[in-house]
C-alpha cells in the first residue's frame, strides 16, 4: 500500500491508478465496519483507495474533535491487510488552508435530527468529501449506512452537484449483541456498553410494532420503554430514506432512526425498510 499525505503526492499516485477504482473515505480508528466497506470496493473496483482524515470541519467547537480515537499505525495496517493500494492521509493544514473558505450548504435534508442537533455537521462532511473526491477522483464512493442521513446527505449532493460517481452503501456491521460497529464504541464504559445495544432493540421494537398495525407515535411510545435506564435518548422516528422527512407508515424506502446518549457518547442507528 502507497501512502499519500499530501494532495500532490495523492493526485500524482491516483493518476495511474487502474479503473474502475473504489474510494472509502473514513476518519480513522478502524474497526470491521470500515473493513466491509474496503472489501466490498475491493469486490467492485480494479484499485482501491482510501482516506483516514480526522475532519475538523464536522466537528462543533463542544464537540470531541481533540480526543477523537486516532490509530494512524493500526489504519495503515488494517488497510494494507485489507487490500487498499493507496491510502490519502492528509494533515488538516494541507486540506484547510488559513484562507481556506468556502463550503457546501446541504440545505433542508442536513438541517433535521443529526443536522438540528449538530449544526453545520452536514455542511462539514459535505464540503470535506466534495474535496476528497476531487483529489482521489473514484468511480465509486463507499458509504456506511450506519451514518443513514449522512449516506442520503451525500447521495444528494452527489445527485444535485452532477459528480460523477457512484454512491454504494454498505449496510451495517453489528456486535453479537446488535451494537452497531462505531469508532465511538470505544468511548463507553464497560455499563454503557452493556446498555447501548438497547437502542438497536428499540429500533427493531418500532418496526415490528408498525409492521403489526400500531401507530408510529404508539410503537415510539412502547420502544422508549425499550430502552436501558443508562440511555438518553435523542430522537426514535422514522423518515423517508430520500428526503429524510418524518413519515407515519413504514413506506420504502425508509428508515427507523435513532440516537442516545450514553453518558457522554452519541451513538446513532437505523434500521432499513425496503
Ligand atoms: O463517516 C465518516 O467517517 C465521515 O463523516 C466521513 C464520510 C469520512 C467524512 O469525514
């Protein structure tokens, strides 16, 4: 595997790369959900790349940029076992210059649950991968639907920008126990983690009692209850997987989404109706 962490170093490695080839971008600190990700470009494409870069402009201010888990040496070697021929790790001066200003509205679909609790999150992950792929330049973009309304995020903007690639999503890799796999799992104590595969259980209560003719707000109602006393929750609902607007049946396609607190770790899931 050819390390880049500089653009000009990327572009000069990605010019001759053969096609098709795949891109997974990521913030590092890799676990077998990432790993599905590489597998499956490796499946798709002639070449494989991918980025671990810690993108500051996603992060609010409060928010756990600094701390975020970093594992540069383990990445490279979970990538280079994994298959990938170029891995982009760029330093965050080299990708956001001081007089670095412009960025990507995501509009309305950024703007609810992850949007309304993060703001700018969207705009931040919008602006970094439209620059990712402008320097990989792939065929195709691997996405994780564990992070669903940044999958439709970026499947929009991908859309409405008229760039020319690919969007695959992945589904979700999970814990024996349900736990979507998450760099952020490393954050919880050994109790939260106990905990945290109760959001999964709650968004699996909420499709099976739509599925069963119960209302949305009555199938919340009784998966709230679903959840570890140690969970705080963010927002359970379930939305339309294009525009990511609330909806009241379980119409595909969909998503059941959610997100908790455990202690001060957010995690996010969602369950796919198609
Ligand atoms: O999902 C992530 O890890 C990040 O949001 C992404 C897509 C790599 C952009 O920084």
């Amino acid at each position: 595997m050819q390390i880049a962490s500089t653009i000009s170093q990327a572009r000069a490695l990605f010019d001759v790369l053969p096609r098709p080839l795949g891109f997974v971008p990521t913030m590092g600190a890799l676990h077998e959900g990432h790993l599905a990700l590489v597998r499956r470009a490796r499946a798709d494409s002639v070449a494989v790349a991918a980025s671990v870069f810690v993108n500051p402009l996603q992060f609010a201010p409060s928010e756990d940029y600094t701390r975020y888990p970093r594992d540069a040496q383990g990445d490279q070697a979970k990538l280079a076992q994994a298959g990938v021929d170029v891995l982009f790790a760029p330093s965050p001066a080299s990708m956001y210059p001081p007089d670095f200003s412009t960025s990507i509205d995501t509009g309305p679909i950024g703007d609810v649950f992850e949007g309304a609790i993060r703001p700018g999150h969207f705009r931040g992950v919008a602006t970094v991968v439209s620059k990712l792929v402008n320097i990989v330049r792939p065929d195709a973009l691997y996405l994780g639907q564990k992070d669903a309304q940044q999958t439709a995020v970026l499947r929009r903007m991908v859309r409405d920008l008229e760039i020319p690639i690919n969007v695959v999503i992945v589904q979700t890799e999970r814990e024996a126990d349900g736990l979507a796999m998450s760099s952020r799992n490393a954050y919880l104590s050994p109790e939260q983690r106990e905990a945290a595969p109760s959001l999964h259980h709650a968004l699996q209560a909420v499709r099976l009692a739509m599925a069963g003719g119960r209302s949305k707000a009555d199938a919340i109602a009784a998966a709230r209850a679903r959840l570890h006393p140690l969970a705080q929750l963010d927002y359970i609902d379930v939305v339309d997987a294009n525009t990511f607007n609330p909806i009241e049946t379980l119409s595909p396609p969909a998503f059941v989404i959610g997100a908790a607190r455990f202690g001060t770790t957010r995690l996010l899931d969602n369950l796919w109706i198609e």
